[in-house]
C-alpha cells in the first residue's frame, strides 16, 4: 500500500513545518530511502565531527540522532493511540530535557545507529499495518489537531530537518 502525502490545504500546527520538508509521494519509500541516508551520511564522520558543538548549549551530532530517536518513538506512539482510535489529547514533551538526559553524547555511534535503525524499522512496520481508515483518524498533540498520515510524514521531516541543520551548522 502506498501512503500518500496529507493534503497541502490542511494545517497542523507546528507539525506542517516538518510535513512540509517532505518531499516522498509515498511515506513507506520515504522513511526506507532516509533511513539509508542517515546511517551513511552519520557513519561517515569522524569522531571528533560527531562529537562538535556548533556553539555553547547546542547538542553535539550524536545528541541530535539521539533528539531524531526519542521524537519519533514520540510520534509514533501519537499516530498508533490515534489509529486506535483514542481521542486523548496528547500533551508536548521537553526535547531539551529529554536531549540534555539522553546521554547519547556519551555512547558509541555504532549503537546509536543501530537504535536508530531499529526505531525507524518499528516506525515501517506500524505504519504498513494501518489501512486507509486508520491512516485518516485524528487526534490532538501538542495542541494541534493531526491525522495518523500527517504524524507519519511529520516523523520523516523532523528527521530530515535535522539532517538539514547538521549540514548547514555542523560540516
């Protein structure tokens, strides 16, 4: 099944930021192609590039792999709860908390990718469970009002708007 992009009309919050990056027609072949791209791309740099601060209380390289996996264990659990029908609003989390107490700075790369890799394998999976009807229910998270397709492209451009920022500031 192919699982296309939500709506250009439809506005959700501070989520379309990241919706809007993604550039896939379809959100499976997306997060397959980026998960590629992030193991090569980060595998690729030296310690000391993994391990730089562009500036004083920035996250390091492996601190923002470490932000990409904890936000898409978030989403994903956002989409799954709304696929289930659950109508829960879902409160925002601390990213500068959870960034600041990952210890993601202090561990190997080699394992960080490999979690990164098994959270967006899980992330496939799940998505290539729901049908046409779970990929349409709503919920609310952070405020917003967002669809189950919506959160997935929302999970692929975060992590695409982290890369961005890693080539901008870091290399």
């Amino acid at each position: 099944m192919n699982i296309l992009p939500p709506s250009p009309r439809d506005n959700f919050g501070n989520f379309s930021t990241y919706i809007n990056k993604v550039t896939a027609q379809d959100l499976l072949i997306g997060l397959q192609e980026n998960q590629q791209l992030v193991e090569q791309k980060i595998l690729a740099l030296s310690d000391e590039q993994l391990n730089h601060k562009y500036q004083v209380g920035k996250w390091s390289i492996k601190e923002v792999i470490g932000h990409i996996i904890d936000t898409e264990r978030i989403f994903a659990y956002r989409a799954l709860r709304f696929a289930r029908k659950d109508k829960t609003p879902l409160p925002g989390y601390d990213e500068v908390l959870f960034g600041d107490t990952s210890n993601a700075g202090q561990r190997d790369i080699q394992k960080l990718i490999a979690e990164f890799s098994a959270v967006r394998q899980a992330t496939i999976l799940l998505f290539e469970s729901f049908n046409e009807e779970m990929l349409e229910e709503r919920g609310i998270a952070s405020n917003f009002e967002i669809s189950v397709r919506a959160m997935g492209f929302a999970i692929l451009g975060h992590c695409i708007h982290h890369l961005q920022i890693i080539e901008e500031r870091y290399l």
